[in-house]
C-alpha cells in the first residue's frame, strides 16, 4: 500500500511528458492496493474543491480586499486623476469611503463564484482530472478558467451591483463622479459604470488565488484531509 500511495503522490507532479509512460491504471494494478483509477479521480477532484473553496473564503471575508496589499481596489483608472483633484478640494473623506465600500462589495459578492467552481469540478471527467493532474502546473486553474470564466463574469454582475448597493459603493462613487464631472476645469469626464471594474478586478483576484491553491495542492499532495483523500494521496 505504502508503494501505491507514494506512486500516485509522485504521479501528481508528472510532467505531460511522464505521463504517456505511465499510466494510472498501471500504477493502480498492485492486489492489496484498494485504490481504484475511479477513486484515484475523486480524490483529485475532492483536493480541487477544497482548493476552489479556500480561494473563494480567502477573499469572502472582511478585508479580504481591503486588507490586501495583492487584491486592494482603488478607484478606476479612469478616476485616478479625479481623486488627486477631490482630496486637493477637501473630498478625501468621501473618497476613502467609496474605496472602503468597494472592496467590502467585492468580499461579499465573491460567495456567489462558490457554486460555480463546484459546478465545474462536478462536471470534471476523470479524462479531465488525469491530464490537469499530469500536465502544466496551472493545469487545473486553467481549466477553471475555460470552464467558468464567462459564468462568473455574467454571474457576478447583479451579485456585484447588489453588493455595491449594499455596502454604499454606489452611492460614494456617484457622489465623487458627479462632483468631479461637473467641475469647470474637467474636460474629460469619469465612467460612472463601478460595476464592471470591480467584477473584472474579483473575477481575475479568483483566478489568482486558485492558481495559488493549485500551486499548494501539486506541491503538497500529501496535505489533504479527507478519507479518500488520505486514501488516494496517503498520510501513512
């Protein structure tokens, strides 16, 4: 059992090239094993929900965002140049609240990108997990990439705009932008559209911290926790 477990602890980490010399199944032919090619997929896939789920609560939390040096919104590029001219004519106050309540907005709209990740290792093939497990080291967070990009850009949107809503985001930042467009010396006016930035900002902050999971998971197979886990990836 113990040759079994370090055999496929090993195969994790192949490279595509190892891959076409050794197959699964073959590892898996010992008598005594008790692994199944089956179980050897639901254990990648149960290591990939638990990777998906730690990114998700990551960010989901106060100062997720906010409390990043990595994942910190601040306002559009667009409003870069507005900023500086508010906090000269005393709008620092209301600028630092439309940051605050942007990043807050973005820690509670990341919760709905949950089920979507867990659609897509629901829908995972054990062809899909055995080549994210024996190919590039981004393997699996480029399949969520394919997968769930375009769901979480279209799922994100009214979760956003309502947590936007919620934490005032929307309110501050038309404040600013209303204030700023109408000063006589702005000539080119801010996109009042938040939405679309803070989406496009937690979609890619998501990706980042699943690669970063993905990243953990290849270099520590051995670290997982569940039954099936400890089965497939082995603790002893």
């Amino acid at each position: 059992m113990k040759t079994i477990i370090t055999a496929i602890a090993l195969f994790f980490m192949l490279p595509v090239s190892s891959y076409a010399q050794l197959k699964l199944p073959k590892i898996l032919s010992g008598k005594n094993s008790g692994l199944s090619e089956t179980e050897a997929g639901q254990g990648v896939k149960e290591a990939l929900l638990q990777g998906v789920t730690t990114a998700v609560l990551n960010l989901n939390k106060t100062d997720g965002f906010f409390g990043s040096d990595i994942y910190k919104m601040f306002l559009p590029e667009d409003a870069l140049k507005a900023e500086k001219t508010l906090r000269k004519i005393g709008m620092g106050a209301q600028v630092d609240k439309a940051i605050l309540s942007i990043n807050r907005g973005a820690e509670d709209a990341v919760a709905f990108a949950k089920p979507i990740f867990i659609d897509a290792v629901k829908e995972m093939t054990l062809t899909d997990a055995l080549k994210i497990i024996s190919g590039p080291k981004d393997g699996a967070t480029n399949y969520f990439k394919e997968k769930t990009k375009d769901k979480l850009l279209s799922a994100f949107r009214p979760s956003v705009e309502s947590s936007l809503e919620k934490t005032d985001a929307t309110k501050y930042y038309a404040d600013i932008v209303t204030t700023y467009n109408k000063l006589p010396t702005t000539f080119k006016k801010i996109n009042p559209d938040l939405t679309s930035y803070v989406v496009g900002k937690a979609v890619d902050a998501l990706f980042d911290q699943v690669a970063k999971e993905e990243e953990n998971i290849r270099a520590n197979p051995l670290a997982r926790g569940s039954d099936i886990l400890k089965k497939v990836f082995g603790t002893k």
